[in-house]
DNA sequence: CGTTTTACCTGGTGGC
DNA sequence: TGCCACCAGGTAAAAC
C-alpha cells in the first residue's frame, strides 16, 4: 500500500522528528523484520546518531554518523565539512509496514518488529508491520554520481519527484521493452516509486489501458504518462498519501485522504469520473486492475 | 538474457 | 459458531 507519496510523508516526519538524535538501543521482536542482517542490527545502531532521512522510490533511509571518520578527521574537526555518512538504516515498509514516533513508555504495539529507543528519552522509533512484507537494515553507503545510496538499492531506478530523472532515458528504455504498460510502471529498476494504485490512477489520467505494448507507445504519450505519474502523486503528497484503512499511516499515526480523490482504484462498478462509464476491475498478476471502459479502451495487441 | 511466475505473510471478509 | 477459500500486494528469487 505505501506507495511514493506515502513513503515521502513518513520520510518528512521522520526528517523533523529524528534528524540529529542518538540511538541508545535497538530491540528486535521479530526476525523477519531484519531478514538482511540478522542478530547484527542493535550492536549496528546502538551509540550513532541519525544525520537526516532520505528517499528513493519506496525505500528510505537514515544516514549515520559516522564517529569513526569524525575521529580521524581530529576532534576539532573542519566545521565547513559536513559529516557524511558511510552507513545508512535503510527500510522498506512493504505491505503494511509503519515507522511511528511514540512516547518510550506508551504500551507495545501488537505487530511491533523493532523498536529504537535515544539518548534524550524522547519518543521511540518503532517499526510496526502485520504482514511482514517490510524490514530494516543497515547497510553500506555507495557513493553514485549525482547522488549516494546504500548498496542494496542500487538497482533501484530514480524515481519521477527526483532531478536524478531522466525522462528521454525513460522513454528510450521503455520503447526497447517487450511487456504492457503496467508491469513496466511497476518495474522499480525502470521507474522507482509507483505501485498498483497510482499506476491506475496515472493510466487513466493519460487514458491508456495497462495492457497496452510499451514498443507501441509514442513519446508524446510517454511524456504525458509521466505528466500524470507526477500529478497524481503530488496531489496524493498534498493530501497526505493515501489510506483504504488503518495500515497506512504518518509517524504520528494518522491517515491521509487521498483515497476520496481516486477516480478508479478500489471502484469497480462505479462511475468514471470523466464519462460516467462504470469502472471495470480486471484480473492482472494474481491481483487486479481498475480502468474505464471507455476512457481506456483494451489495445488488439493487448499484452497482460 | 529478457520476461513471467511464484513464495513470502497476516487479518478481514463472505460463503456454507 | 467454526471452518475455509479468497483477497490485499512489493520484492526477490526461481522458472520459463
């Protein structure tokens, strides 16, 4: 369900609330939630302060201080050089997964994987996830022109809202594959960021069916699909993100509203915003896929 | 090698 | 009331 705009709402209250704060410890409830590097995260974390949170995609990350390197630089230091971070706490929520500012002594939530705990004894940062699609890690930093990531992502392709983003690379990539529109909006290592929501939601801005051959598609429709990839989830941002129920939420708990403003996602029978033509739910990749009819007719050539 | 399918996981829902 | 099939779906790994 976190999507782009849902990761980016959590990664900026994650920027306000622990920018600048010293873990004192790590507790792991569930080892699936660290699956990459298990029974190592607590001894990774304990002592390093978190420098910002950052974004590709869905994934986020929290630079760490590197005390080591700041050691080496001489405690005086040269205060015109940042610190950079050599190491990240990267998380990807999955399905279900939430990062939540919550006060130490506030009772233990029932899917909670991983709990930090900071030096000041202000609010914790626990990772809560029901269906355990998400997990934590600390990795390496690689440093990538134009800018760094850690190293398990570096397959992750820039994602729409990023200055990385090549639109021209996009198309020329895109036109080379063989597959429907759809799975290529979801390939991460192609576009970063968008789901099965908000791939709906941009095909039917751009009127095209998600089966559509991508060797088919013109620049100029390919320009005007990424024009509603990034509408779409701007307006998605200014709203909050999007919530069907209670598993997706900021790190203050609480939903956002786009889901008001989806025109078919979730509608099947309901009426196409644009036309009134009731939205069709078709089967696509073990789940499914909602479009108008009308609006988005089915290619011949149709590629599932 | 590029593309497609499957496994992973839990809670809610609807049928019987 | 219980039991079960089914659905939600992002990603990595396996299969094709």
């Amino acid at each position: 369900m976190p999507e782009l705009p849902e990761v980016e709402v959590v990664r900026r209250g994650l920027a306000s609330w622990v920018a600048g704060r010293t873990i004192a410890s790590a507790e792991v409830l569930h080892p699936r939630a660290v699956r990459r590097n298990a029974g190592e995260l607590p001894d990774q974390l304990k002592g390093r302060t978190i420098l910002s949170a950052e974004r590709r995609g869905k994934y986020l990350w929290l630079p760490l201080h590197d005390s080591a390197a700041d050691d080496a630089r001489g405690v005086s230091g040269d205060a015109a050089e940042p610190p950079v971070a050599a190491e990240a706490l990267l998380a990807h929520l999955g399905m279900s997964g939430q990062l939540l500012m919550v006060e130490p002594l506030a009772p233990l939530e029932k899917h909670l994987r991983v709990r930090l705990g900071f030096t000041d004894g202000g609010p914790d940062l626990r990772f809560v996830d029901q269906r355990t699609f998400g997990h934590l890690l600390v990795a390496p930093m690689v440093h990538m022109s134009p800018r760094s990531v850690p190293e398990p992502i570096t397959h992750i392709a820039a994602d729409p809202l990023e200055s990385a983003f090549d639109d021209a690379e996009f198309a020329n990539r895109l036109r080379r594959r063989h597959t429907g529109i759809k799975r290529a909006l979801l390939d991460q290592s192609l576009i970063s960021g968008v789901g099965n929501i908000y791939a709906d939601e941009a095909l039917w801005r751009a009127r095209l069916h998600w089966a559509r051959p991508t060797e088919t598609l013109s620049r100029p429709a390919i320009a005007e699909l990424l024009s509603a990839v990034r509408e779409v989830m701007s307006e998605a941002l200014g709203q909050g993100g999007t919530s069907f129920d209670s598993l997706y939420v900021n790190v203050n708990g609480e939903s956002g509203y786009f889901d008001r403003s989806l025109a078919v996602y979730g509608r099947r029978d309901e009426p196409c915003p644009r036309c009134g033509t009731a939205v069709r739910r078709e089967a696509f990749m073990n789940r499914s896929s909602y479009s108008c009819p009308k609006c988005q007719p089915t290619p011949r050539n149709a590629r599932p």
